[in-house]
C-alpha cells in the first residue's frame, strides 16, 4: 500500500462518516455480484456516506433499492466500447466529487477514473504489472490467500491503516422487485410448473465453451433429478449458442415433460425472479451461480479446470456444494499443485481432467445438497 500524496478528503477528518464513495466492478456478472461485499462493507463502515456502484448496464438492475447501495451507475455498452463515450461517463462520474474510489475491476480503463478522481479522492487499486499509477494506495488482494469474496474485502485493508474499523460483510445478494417475483410465478404456472413438486433450475451450457461439462453427462444427472426428486428442471440461457445448446439438450432428453426450456428469462432480474422460485441450481458453475446464492437458492455444480472451488464456491455451507477434477483424482498434493500452475486452458489435457469427473460424483453432489436443503427423495 503506497500512499500517492496526502488528502484533504473527509476520510481524513471527523467528518468521515458523510463522505462518498464509488466502488468500481463492471465485469463479469459473477465478479460483480461478488464485488458488491464492497458496498455493503463500506456502508456499515460509514453509514451515512453515499455509495455508489459502478457496474456494466446489464448487472444494475440487479442492485436497485440495494440495502447497501446508494446510486447504481450503468455503463452502456456503447459507453464501454466507444472512447469517447466512455471519458464523457467517466468524466460524469467523477464529477460527482467522491471522497473515495474503490476500483475492484483494476484495468487500463477502470484506472482512469483515479486520475480524473485522485486530486480529492482516495483511490484503491489492486496491484498489476504495469498499471497503478494513479492509485494512491495499492492492494495485492491474493496476498493471504482465500476465496475471491475475501480477495474483495482485502482491498479494505489501507482503510484499517488509516485508523477506520472496518466492518466486513461478506454477505452477497441481489434484489428482486416484490412485483417481478408475482410476474414470473404466474409465467411458471403458465408453463406448466406445478409448485407442489420440486423445481430445479438447471444450468446445462455455460457463455465460454470451456465452462460446459460434458453434455451426455449432464442429461444423466437430469435424469437422476428427476427420477430420485421427480423434480422439473427448468432451463436457462443468454446467448444464441446457449439457447441452441438448451434447445439440444431438450431434444435429446425426448422433450421430456418435466423439462422446461422455454420460460423467459431473457434478462438478469428475471433470472433472479426465476430463482426466487425455484429449490436447487444444478449445473455448470458460472455467473448465474452466483447470482443463485445471492438470492438464497442452494447449489450443486460442476466446476470446470478453468475455476478453482476453493476461489469461487465462496461458501462453507451444506447448501452450497461443488466438485471439481481435484476432488476426484488420486494423485498427490504436490503433483495436483503442478498440474493446476502449468494447465493451458482448453488443451487435451484440460478436457481430460474435466472429463475425469463422472455423473455418479455429481449425483452424490446433488443429493447431498438436496438432503441440505430438505428436498426428499420420492
């Protein structure tokens, strides 16, 4: 932690406790959920400081009326790809005369908004090669170790220096209007979801090829959920090459009744209205997983070589479960170490190890979580 230059900010004063402050995340939908421990860290630190949260106009609507956040401020994502555009919002932005940036994103661009911001502010940053000039203190947030929610919260650290005591919350979550929830329970009875049954939201593709497990087996743990829970599943999906995996895996099942791709749930509010319905996320660890746990839905998923559990399952509870090629194999410590430091994602080997995990480890998965959950067996 390097300290730029002295400020005259109210974080320096008795006056702490009105100040503003902007944290910074705007991708991707996961790290934006998780980045909102944030929000709700500073809010309880200071609570009548105004905080606000930048983030990719399609996670914002995920933060509306957030107990812990003040403004939510969309980028666009002509705003995000357009220079112009996006040193006008910026600019924008810092006009608001925040006493405090915290920019959990840490790029070449996010940076930015220290140099307009730092003749007031005080500007954290992560430390990366070759960026980070313009933070007046800088956190190695992977110093220490844990998962990416205590990564997050390490970037509190120069606060605790400065004399502040933090107050930590690790708890994430989204909100879902009152009015959205009734709208998407009325669409799932529509579709045919009889809520007398256990619902599964299952997410059997993922937006990067290399965060979907193997298909076939996916359609076997399906079909265990529901023989052994007579669950439905229901499926989701983003983009075109999602939709047409879901449209896949439907076909393949023989467009079995209990599956239901086609409830719309074409944005992440209601994503989140759909999950405020349902008993179990099931699948392919991800974004959607997150935003999962932030509304309370229990979770048993495939982690892909590409993310570590012990990094991204950021929960200790029975309710929240994965498995991952670690858990399964039977070689030692020290090689799993090499292993994990010299893998090249999407390489021969790569796909070996996430082929080495098999539908009878996510069966056990499932039904541990399921047992957690107070989901029976039919």
């Amino acid at each position: 932690m390097n300290a730029y230059h002295p400020h005259t900010s109210p974080l320096n004063t008795p006056y702490a406790d009105t100040a503003k402050i902007l944290v910074i995340r705007f991708m991707a939908i996961g790290d934006v959920v998780l980045s909102s421990v944030l929000c709700n860290s500073l809010k309880k630190t200071f609570p009548k400081a105004q905080v606000d949260y930048l983030v990719h106009e399609a996670s914002a609507s995920l933060f509306d009326k957030h107990p812990y956040i003040d403004n939510v401020i969309a980028l666009t994502n002509s705003e995000r790809k357009n220079p112009f555009k996006y040193f006008k919002k910026i600019r924008e932005v810092t006009a608001q005369g925040y006493d405090l940036v915290i920019d959990a994103q840490s790029t070449n661009k996010s940076e930015i908004i220290s140099l307009l911001a730092r003749k007031k502010a005080i500007c954290i940053g992560r430390v990366k090669k070759g960026r980070g000039f313009f933070y007046t203190n800088k956190v190695d947030p992977k110093m220490g170790g844990g998962n990416k929610v205590a990564e997050r919260l390490r970037l509190l650290e120069p606060l605790t220096s400065m004399g502040f005591e933090v107050q930590q919350d690790d708890a994430f979550n989204v909100t879902v209007p009152m009015e959205l929830k009734q709208q998407m329970r009325e669409t799932m009875k529509a579709s045919g979801i009889d809520f007398t049954r256990p619902v599964f939201l299952m997410s059997v593709t993922a937006k990067e090829r290399v965060k979907r497990w193997s298909m076939s087996k996916m359609q076997a743990w399906a079909q265990h959920c529901i023989d052994t829970y007579k669950a439905q599943l229901v499926l989701f999906s983003g983009n075109e090459q999602e939709q047409a995996d879901v449209e896949a895996f439907y076909q393949n099942m023989g467009q079995h009744p209990d599956i239901h791709p086609y409830i719309n749930s074409d944005s992440l509010p209601k994503l989140a209205a759909l999950m405020s319905h349902c008993d179990l996320f099931v699948g392919n660890e991800g974004g959607p997983r997150h935003i999962a746990q932030a509304t309370g839905l229990p979770s048993a998923v495939v982690f892909s070589p590409y993310a570590k559990r012990l990094e991204w399952l950021v929960s200790e509870s029975p309710l929240h479960q994965g498995v991952e090629w670690n858990d399964v194999t039977t070689l030692p410590p020290n090689e799993i170490n090499d292993i994990d430091d010299k893998l090249v994602v999407d390489s021969k080997q790569y796909w070996d190890l996430y082929n080495s995990i098999d539908v009878d480890h996510a069966i056990k998965l499932v039904d541990s979580v399921a047992q957690a959950a107070g989901i029976n067996a039919q």
